[in-house]
C-alpha cells in the first residue's frame, strides 16, 4: 500500500492544537493536517443540526486534501457530530473508494471517558465543559458505559473559551471564572475527586484550577483532586488504534511534517496558535464546502 495519506485534526478553533501537540508528541513521524475553522467559531453556541453540518464539511475537506483518518479535537463536534458522520456519512463516503482507501473519523470522548474509572477513587466525576457538550450528555452517557456505578456531574463553563482565545487566561482576572464554576460544581456534589477537562482549550488553565481555593483546599485535607486533561489519552488511543488498524497505519505517510489551515485570518491563527503549543508555525487561509 502506498504511504501517501496523512492524519488531519480538526477543531472549530484554536484547542485542537493542544490535541495535535501530545499526538505529534508521541508520534512524531507521520504527516498531519491541521484545520481550524476559526471563521465560524466558536461551535458550542450552535444547534446541533449547524454543528454537525459543519463539522462534516470540515472532514470532507479534509478528506480531500489526502487524510485517511480525521481525529475531531473538539468535544463539540466529538459530542455532537461524531456518531451521526461514523454511522451516516462514512459508509456512502468510503462506498465511493476502492479497496485500501477507506477514511474514518475518531473523536476525543471516548479515549478521555476510558481512563477515569481506574482514576477515581470516590466514584464521583464532574465534567467541565463548554454548554453544547455539556447539554449533549455525551460523557454522561460515555461514562455509564464503562462504569454504572459513577456519579458524574457536569458543569458548563461558557467564560473560559473566550478568555483563553483572547489572551487573558494567564491574568488575575481569569482567576474569578475559574473559581466561579469551581464552586459550583462542588456545590453541586462535595465529593467529586476527578475534574475531566472537557475541552480542548482548557488545558491552558490547568495550573489556575491546580492553585484554585477549592481544590488547594480539598488536596491540602488528603482527598486530592485529579485532572484530566484530553491531549496524552488521545495521543495513546490513536497509537493503540493504529496498532489494531494497520489497514490504516499502513497507508500514512511519515515525513513528520504538519501543514496548518484556518478559515480566518492566517496571520492571526498563526500568531494565537503560539499558545497552544509552544512553537511559532506558518498557517495558510482556506475556504470550503460541500466538498465531495
């Protein structure tokens, strides 16, 4: 099989590079495509039709641009889009190519809901999470799959995105959202000991959620609080997939490149882009549709 297709990661933003960071990471070798779709963003606002409408436009263009497999980093479009493209749209998309060609499309729910009943002790979960992931009830019902037993309590933290993507997450005044919803979740339930970082852009406040009040205080009594964040359980769930999938392993090309696309302003992408993974890149503008 020819090695010519690459990995394309999508997010309706910036957050998806803290994803593409931990997988390029641990898999350095393969090519990737980035796709931002800054221009419509942020998705969490919309309806689920919109999402999803999105959403698949991006993974066809992506598709078409060579990717044989497409990870949405973005629990948006993971909670809202994913199962209908997996059980709708892949089978007439891959009903049009030949044998060796076929493409799929993997979220970061999944990987993320896997790991968290071997690291909870209490049994009691909170996902914090933009609304539309939130109202998706997507890590709920992930999260009683693997274990009926999890109390999971979910809250939605619609001010972080829009601190994060404008810079202002590292300032003092980041620091009242971040307790804001803190407390409300533990008020919510008092003996949550595992946060679940439910969004791709919210690693970036890990250490003010580490240093917040709340949790200082719950550490400092011996009932540590662990956080979890997506990008290291993404990273090893798509090695492990394509340990088991070497019909797609197989076909990616490994010239460890990485080419940077956003439907906004490329020169804006690329200079925000710094702050998610720590390196400066080049981003290009592109447009697109119903594509195939």
């Amino acid at each position: 099989m020819a090695k010519t297709k690459k990995i394309g990661v999508f997010d309706s933003g910036y957050g998806g590079l803290t994803i593409l960071k931990e997988i390029r990471r641990l898999l350095p070798e393969y090519d990737y495509l980035y796709l931002g779709d800054n221009a419509r963003a942020p998705y969490g606002t919309h309806s689920f039709d919109v999402i999803y409408q999105y959403t698949l436009e991006a993974v066809r263009y992506l598709f078409a641009q060579g990717c044989g497999l497409v990870i949405l980093a973005c629990n948006t479009a993971s909670a809202k889009a994913l199962r209908t493209i997996q059980q709708h749209d892949l089978p007439l998309i891959n009903a049009q190519k030949a044998a060796g060609e076929k493409v799929n499309v993997l979220g970061v729910i999944r990987p993320t809901v896997e790991a968290v009943p071997a690291i909870s002790k209490s049994g009691h979960v909170g996902i914090l999470a933009t609304p539309a992931t939130v109202s998706s009830e997507s890590y709920v019902l992930e999260l009683e799959k693997t274990n009926k037993d999890l109390i999971v309590t979910q809250q939605a933290c619609p001010m972080w995105v829009p601190l994060i993507e404008n810079g202002e997450h590292e300032h003092s005044g980041a620091d009242y959202f971040v307790d804001l919803y803190l407390n409300e979740i533990f008020a919510k339930d008092p003996d949550i000991d595992t946060l679940v970082l439910g969004c791709t852009h919210y690693p970036l406040l890990k250490e003010k959620i580490e240093n917040s009040p709340k949790v200082r205080a719950r550490n400092a009594q011996g009932t540590p609080i662990h956080i979890i964040s997506q990008g290291s359980l993404v990273a090893e769930s798509l090695k492990d997939y394509l340990n088991r999938h070497p019909e797609y392993r197989n076909g990616l090309s490994e010239g460890g490149s990485c080419r940077y696309m956003t439907t906004e302003n490329a020169e804006r992408f690329s200079q925000s882009a710094s702050v998610f993974i720590s390196a400066p890149i080049q981003a290009e503008h592109i447009n697109f549709g119903k594509t195939v």
